[in-house]
C-alpha cells in the first residue's frame, strides 16, 4: 500500500523533531531514519541500511545494498577550487591549462548517508516506488491503522 499524503506529512513532521526515528522498508530491505548529532549545534538526519553505515558501500560499488542510489543523497564535489582553476589559467593559458589538465572542470560524484532538512528527505524518498511504512517514532504502522 501506497503512503498517503498525510502520512508523508506526520513523517516530515517526526524527522523535523528532536529525536526524529521513521523505519521503512524498500524491496528486501530495512531503510531507518534517525536524528542524530553531527556536532555540538547540528544535527542531521542518518539513513541507515538494514542497521547500518558501511565506508566500504562508497568505494565498492558491488558490496552495496539496491536501495542505496535510491535512499542515500546524490552529492557532487569539483576535483579543483575555483581559486585554483584561476591560477592554473593564469600560469598555463586556458588552452594549455585545457591541455595539460583535462579534468579541470570535473565534477566527482558521491553518494552521502545525511540529510540535512526532513523535507529534502521525504521529497527524495516520495520517489521511491517500493517503499512501505514499518515505523514511525516507535509506533508500529499497523497500531496506527487501528
């Protein structure tokens, strides 16, 4: 069954808060969402497959789980600073710099566990075709139909 537009709204809501806790399930797998301290003063929302993290999921991509693309937010990070993009232009040229680096202007791309807002969340995972409620802030989905 199909989460409801007010479900995604209570969701939103629950992962807007303090110690925000949502469990769903994509395919074979248990995706939780919990609020967690990232520093002193912030906070961010951590995806957790099947209970956890792996640093190996970044780097090899056959060890990861399906959902990951799905749940996981798409990053990317230029290979060069703009300040020194400038300076390799300046010492080299454009065409030389062009030449002798030719991805001056490319973009590595990443996949992050965190989020930072509960609506930039539920807008990626409203996306998700096969995803199921299980939990929201310990309450079981079933107990809420009742």
């Amino acid at each position: 069954m199909a989460i409801t537009k007010e479900q995604w709204i209570q969701i939103e809501n629950e992962l807007a808060s303090t110690f925000g806790n949502v469990v769903f399930s994509v395919g074979d797998h248990k995706v939780s969402v919990q609020r967690q301290r990232k520093s002193e003063s912030t906070t961010v929302l951590s995806v957790y497959i099947d209970d956890f993290i792996r640093g190996e999921w970044c780097n090899k991509k056959e060890s990861r789980p399906a959902c990951l693309e799905q749940v996981w937010r798409k990053r990317s990070i230029s290979l060069y600073k703009p300040t020194e993009i400038k300076r390799i232009q300046k010492n080299f040229g454009k065409r030389d710099a062009k030449r002798l680096f030719p991805k001056l202007h490319d973009k590595a791309e990443f996949f992050d566990c965190f989020f930072t807002t509960s609506k930039s969340l539920v807008r990626q995972f409203k996306r998700i075709e096969n995803i199921k409620l299980e939990l929201i802030g310990g309450v079981t989905y079933e107990s809420m139909e009742a």
